[in-house]
C-alpha cells in the first residue's frame, strides 16, 4: 500500500497541491502518410482510417508520449526492459510513437539493428545509426521474416488492438527461437487504497466511460492474468507477468513515488483529453460539450490533493521456446 505524505492532511479544505507545499504547474514518405484528422482542436491520425487510433498524434500528444516514457523508466527501477537480453541484434518496437523507447534501446544495444512501427510518421529525423523507424499497421500481415528478431516489445498500443491473437501470433512468427517478447499496458482502471476516491470522483467517471468505449470499439481492455495467459497460448515459455502501481499526484511520502506522481499528474494535463475526447465523441456518441465536461471534472479530481489515486501498470514477457523455428512447425 503506498502511503499518503502526512502534509497532505494538513488545510484539508485545500484542495491544490500548491497549499501543501509542492508545485506541479509547467511552464522518405509519400503525402498520403502525411493526411490527419482535425477535431476539438487536435490532430489525429487519418492514413490507416480514423478508427485506427482515438488519441491524437501532434506536438502536445508527442510531448506526452515523451514524459510518459519518462514515467515509466522510474516506474520500473530505470530499465527499459525485464526480459533477460544477452546483446541482441534486432530489437522491434511496434507502436513506436515518438520512437523515444526505441532511441534509448539503440543507445543501450549499439550490436542491435533496432527497428520501431507506427500508424503515423511522428518519429524524428535525428537518431542513432542502427535505429531506424517504419510506418505500418500491426494489425495488417507484418512483413517481417520468420525468426528475425531477439526481442519484441510493444507498450501502451491496447487503444489500437481489435486482436491480440493476431498480434501475438505474429510476435511468435517473427521472434528468434530463444528470443523474448514484452508486453506493456496500463489497466485502465483508477484504484485508492484509503477511501478517499468516492463513486462520484470525476477521475474513476471519466475510467469507467474509457472502458465503455475501447469495449464498444472491440479493443479488449488490458488485465494482467489474460496478458499472460495470451503469451503462454501462443506457446511462450517462462512467462512472468509484473504490476506497478503509478501514484496520481504528488501525495506519496516515499520520495520516488512522490515525484512519480507529479510526472503523472502533468500528464494528466493533457493526456485526459488525449484519451477521452475522439472516444467519447466518436464512439459513445457524446456531445462534444459533455465529453468536455467529463474530461474537466477528471482533471479537477487528479490535481485534489484530498484523493489519494493510482493506477496500475503491467509489464508481461516470455521467451520463445529454442528449437521452435517456424520452419519446422
């Protein structure tokens, strides 16, 4: 259980992190690739379809996407992986979006070719010399040799699956026989441990329609058993299925936890709108008012330091058995 920072409970009628003292305010493709969608003020990704991807591709999204890898690195004791990898050679990150994971790896790995996929091309142009980076749909057939890679990761792509098994069983194919894979995905669940999050808090509101829309939308909602049950069926070995907890807001004692949380809090910034909007609207068939209106009171719950919430982070992989070349299946 994380625990609260007594100060906290002090002027509870406060409800900003401001009056406990801590501050989080802050300061070669063709043109076809290149087609997005406008709507509430963002943009997002259009070549593959508009339903491809609900959250939205442009620079305060990227930005996000950044501080969310940031995030997680302290989540997870600063690696970037937990498979065991022994100087692996070709390394896959599918739904790389800003190719931020896929960069540091290259860096990390200078023996790997690292290669990163996306829907949209929103990668830069400046990166190591054995990172490179595609524009493809994992949903379609991958084009990718059978057991050509050491390691396959994928992270917070749920929104994007309509089918796991298809993407697993591509994993499969195209990872090297004593190869890994490693799966991450938040819960999308909001959780409290004190009581302090009611059934009308604007935050757990606001989950409970992201849920009904990836269900509406067939995009199964991650849950850490069905994760690692999904890599042991496509026939994965030695699967190990990890959960974090991810403070929302500064309010842990525990120095890490507590600046985990106020990373998490600015992403919440932008990021509730990020998730909410395009699903709500498109897919719940909201108002653009209302889905506004659940995305306001998600935020103003996040930044009250009187609700102590969290969610919850998963981190699944496994190895391809030796001797399981696709060849010789």
């Amino acid at each position: 259980m994380l625990e609260v920072d007594p100060s906290m409970f002090e002027r509870p009628d406060d409800e900003d992190y401001d009056s406990a003292g801590y501050g989080t305010s802050t300061a070669s493709l063709s043109s076809s690739v290149h087609q997005y969608l406008f709507e509430h003020g963002r943009r997002y990704h259009a070549y593959y379809g508009p339903d491809k991807y609900p959250i939205p591709t442009d620079e305060k999204e990227q930005d996000r996407l950044d501080l969310n890898h940031e995030i997680t690195r302290l989540l997870w004791d600063d690696k970037l992986h937990e498979s065991p990898l022994d100087e692996p050679h070709r390394i896959l990150d599918i739904g790389t979006g800003t190719g931020i994971w896929a960069i540091d790896m290259a860096d990390q790995y200078p023996m790997a070719e690292v290669i990163g996929t996306d829907l949209s091309p929103i990668q830069p142009n400046w990166v190591p010399t054995n990172c490179r980076f595609e524009v493809d749909d994992a949903m379609l057939g991958w084009t990718f040799k059978d057991d050509s890679f050491d390691f396959i990761h994928g992270r917070n792509i749920s929104l994007g699956v309509s089918d796991w098994d298809h993407i697993v069983t591509e994993i499969m194919r195209c990872t090297k026989p004593g190869g890994y894979v490693e799966l991450c995905e938040y819960s999308i669940t909001i959780n409290c441990d004190d009581g302090t999050m009611k059934p009308d808090n604007g935050t757990k509101i606001y989950v409970e329609y992201l849920r009904e829309s990836m269900i509406k939308m067939g995009r199964p909602v991650p849950e850490l058993e069905s994760m690692k049950m999904l890599l042991e069926k496509a026939g994965f070995e030695d699967v190990h299925a990890l959960e974090a907890k991810e403070p929302i807001g500064p309010w842990p004692k525990d120095a890490r936890q507590k600046r985990i949380g106020a990373m998490s809090l600015l992403n919440c910034e932008t990021g509730i709108e990020s998730y909410g909007m395009a699903a709500f609207t498109r897919v719940l068939g909201m108002e653009a008012e209302k889905a506004r209106a659940i995305c306001d009171a998600a935020l103003s719950a996040v930044r009250n330091k009187n609700y102590h919430m969290y969610a919850k982070y998963y981190r699944v992989y496994g190895r391809k058995p030796k001797g399981a070349e696709v060849s010789d299946a």
